[in-house]
C-alpha cells in the first residue's frame, strides 16, 4: 500500500490578527523516510512561508521542536510520517501560553530551572591549584542517566500537576535539581531544598508517571522526583527528630 | 490588535478522560477508597466483636450478604490493582546500585511480587482451622 | 517554606506498600473464604477472633494494618480532591486526614478493649 499524499492539521494562532485559534489543512507529498519535522519544513518552504515554529539541530538534541503530535507530547524530529494515519494533527506543546502557532512560551520553565541551581555548587575550600576534582565510573554512573535532560519541555507538557498547578517546579527543573544533589562533587543539597522540599516541589508531584513515558531522552523524570521525594523526607524527619543535627 | 500569548484553558474536572495513561491514573488514585473503605468495614467488625458473638456474626453476615459481596468483590478488584500498579513503580522509587551495575527494575519489581505471594500465602496459613 | 506533606506521605507510602501486600488477601479472607466454603466459618469465628485478637502482638499487628491503610486512602484522596477540583486542599485535609485520624483513635480503642 503506497501513500501519495498526507494531510497535516496544524494549529494556527497569531496574536496579532487572531482571537481564537483555528486549525488550517496542508496537502504535501508523503515520503517513507520523513519526519513530522520534515513534512513542516515542506509546508513552510512551500505552502506557507506563515507557518511559525522552532527547530534546529533535526537529530533529538537541541531540544526545541517538541510539539503535540495527535495530543500526544513529541519531538517532531523524532517521529516519522510512516507511523501515523494519513491525518497528522499538530499543536503547540499543551499547559504552556502560544506565542504564536506552534511556538509556546517557555518563560516560566527557564524561571522554574534557575530557582533550583542546578549546577555543582562546591563549598569546600580546595583551591584549583590541588587539582581536578575526580570521580569514580561509579560515582558517574549514579547521576549520569539525568544528564541526558535537553529541556524539550515534554514533560512538563505531559504533566498534570503542571497543568493543575501553577506553581510546580515540575518535571525536569527537579529532575536537574536530583541530578546535580547526587553528584559527588555538589556541596549544593540545602540551598536547593528550600526549593525542591516545598509544596511547589516534590511534594506536588503525584507520580502520574507521564513525564517519563513522554521523555525523548530516557531521563526518567518520575524516578528522579520520587527518589528526591525519600531524599527530602529523610531531610525532613531528621531536621524535626533530631533538631541537633547538622542537616 | 495584540491579543498576546493564548492560554489554553483545562477542565479541571474532565482534564483525565483525556488519554489513557491519565484514566488509569485516576483509576489507579480510586483504589484507595475501597482500601479506605475496607478499613473502616474492619473498625465495624471491632466494634461488633465488642458487643459479643451474635453482633460479630450478624457483622459476617452483613460482609456476606449480597450488598457485601459486591462490595468485596469491587475492594478486591481495586485492591488487585493497586498492587499490581505499586509493585510496576516500585523501581522508580528504589534504586539499588552496586559500583556502575545498576539492578534492574524487573529483578526490583519481581521481588516485591514473590514477597506478595509469600505473604498472601502466610496469611492464608495462619487462619486456617 | 519546608513542605510538612512528609510526614502524611510518609504515612501513604507505608500503608501502600502494606495495603499492596495485604489488602487482597484480606479482602479475600474475609469476604469470600467462607461463602465459597473455602475455610470453616469457625476459622473467623467469634471466639477464635476474640481469642486472637486478646493477644497483644496480634492486636497491634491489626491496628496499624487498619491505620496504615486509613492514612494511605485519606493522602491519596486530599491528592484526588485536588486533581479534581472537589474542593479546597483545606478543606480536604480537614475531612480525609480527619476521617483517618477518628479510624485510627477508634479502631485502638476498640483493640485496647479486645486485649
């Protein structure tokens, strides 16, 4: 069975003429060896030179073409045509504000991330002249599956707690912030915590598991915020229980 | 005309019908008012105990009767589920790593099913006549 | 501000884990092992309940499984009532938490009396 032609069904907003969002239908070639991504640019190099949405590297690791593909959070350039119907609905990723069609607003995400440090933050006093600060394959091998984060924002677009609630650090703002806490080299536990250990932390994450089915990358969202979730809770017990401990 | 960026409004109450992994979500978020349930079902059968062995075998008989059975049948159904859905998690929650080799989820997972088993099987044993 | 939902989840995590193990072969026990004529009705009988609950490792045994189990509901619930918009979070951790916490006085009561 050999396809001619696919229809894509695209979301359209523009803030500037448009009240309400509409979906607009393309017409293009269906080739075997396409991406979601691909059949855009066709769209936009032949169709409609109109049509806004970001993308760069083609190849899952900038991180910047996800969008919903048939509701579903996707990186476009991580999905072939071949495995859709003939219809392909595209929107802008779900609970984030549409700049216009595809694009969304990532404003809140970036805020959420920065409010978690999440880089090594190393209190001793070595100076650098001691040296590199070394570590163990084993060492690596304990934080190394979170590093594959590329901030697409799937999980977030997958999250509902994100969507229910405004304030949730959500999914790889924690994730990053359970990445860098485990890194022998961070010093950085007690700074983030006052974060992380918040309502709009862990704590509001019900471990729907969605992020982790969404993420491109394997990172594993939902098993970095429950693990952070027992982290955070021992931190809790000790502090209440044990008021002269160090912690 | 500038209408700015466009929210997109969620139905807070309908938002989970939307796909299956957030109606098996919601499912799995319900079993706990069967278990809530069959604790409160437990209190009465204390509380009938107190009053001596014709309230406690009229409370049986109440935990058997048809309306009972159904009730049952539904707790154990959710109940079913639940364990079922908390063993499949469990790996994300406990990681267990010995130098770079990290064991695997299904080996995390597998033990809490024969721990499962080895103590369903225990109760069983214990009230036995 | 430091979250205090470790302490309830704490709670939920424990009995979800007992209530995973334990609730459906309870559930089973004690509402289908006699109607399918699977035990003798006497194996939950007054007197042999009466007579093991009076032991008190068995009585404790009893009391944080129902107590386990009450907090596990009444967390997941005040999380339901929030994915729902049933009502406000206060108000949920007033009538869940509530509820578990009345279960819990009574049901050790009640185990006090049997011992």
């Amino acid at each position: 069975m050999s396809r001619e032609t696919i229809e894509l069904v695209v979301f359209r907003y523009n803030p500037e003429t448009d009240c309400e969002p509409a979906y607009q239908r393309y017409q293009i070639p269906y080739h075997h060896d396409w991406l979601v991504l691909d059949a855009l640019n066709y769209v936009k190099d032949h169709l409609d030179r109109s049509l806004s949405y970001r993308w760069s590297c083609h190849m899952a690791v900038c991180g910047s073409c996800g969008m919903m593909i048939n509701g579903e959070p996707t990186l476009t350039c991580k999905a072939f045509v071949r495995d859709y119907a003939d219809s392909i609905r595209i929107e802008p990723l779900a609970n984030f504000p549409v700049e216009r069609d595809l694009i969304v607003n990532q404003d809140d995400f970036m805020s959420k991330l920065a409010s978690v440090k999440p880089y090594i933050i190393d209190t001793d006093d070595v100076p650098l002249s001691e040296g590199e600060e070394l570590q163990t394959p084993a060492e690596l091998a304990v934080f190394d599956q979170y590093t594959g984060c590329i901030n697409c924002l799937l999980c977030y677009s997958a999250c509902p707690q994100y969507s229910l609630s405004a304030d949730f650090i959500g999914p790889a703002a924690l994730t990053l912030a359970h990445r860098y806490n485990i890194d022998s080299r961070d010093d950085g536990f007690r700074q983030r915590e006052e974060r992380v250990g918040s309502d709009d932390g862990v704590w509001q994450c019900s471990f729907v598991g969605a992020c982790s089915e969404v993420c491109p990358k394997g990172v594993d969202p939902a098993a970095a915020i429950q693990q952070g979730k027992i982290t955070s809770a021992a931190h809790y017990f000790k502090k209440h229980l044990m008021p002269w401990s160090d912690s | 005309m500038n209408t700015g960026p466009l929210v997109r409004q969620i139905s807070r109450r309908q938002w989970w019908l939307g796909a299956s992994r957030y109606r098996r979500y919601m499912v799995r978020e319900l079993t706990s008012l069967f278990i809530g349930a069959f604790a409160f079902a437990l209190i009465v059968g204390l509380w009938r105990l107190s009053q001596g062995a014709q309230a406690f075998s009229a409370w049986l008989d109440a935990m058997h009767s048809p309306a009972g059975l159904a009730f049952n049948g539904i707790a154990l159904a959710a109940a079913l589920y639940h364990s079922v859905t908390w063993f499949n998690v469990a790996p994300k929650a406990i990681s267990v790593r010995i130098g770079t080799f990290k064991l695997p989820d299904s080996i995390i997972s597998g033990a809490h099913y024969a721990g499962w088993l080895l103590v369903s099987i225990l109760v069983l044993y214990l009230v036995r006549v | 501000m430091s979250s205090h939902k470790p302490v309830f989840w704490a709670l939920f995590a424990a009995g979800g884990t007992l209530s995973a193990l334990l609730a459906p072969v309870l559930i089973f026990l004690i509402g289908f092992a006699v109607p399918l004529n699977l035990i003798d009705p006497e194996a939950l009988g007054f007197a042999r309940v009466s007579g093991a609950l009076a032991t008190i490792s068995i009585a404790l045994t009893m009391l944080v499984i129902i107590v386990l189990f009450l907090w596990h509901a009444a967390h997941r619930l005040r999380v339901t009532a929030h994915d729902l918009g049933w009502f406000p979070d206060s108000v949920a951790v007033v009538l869940f938490y509530g509820l578990a916490a009345a279960g819990s006085v009574a049901s050790g009561w009640l185990l006090i009396g049997t011992t």
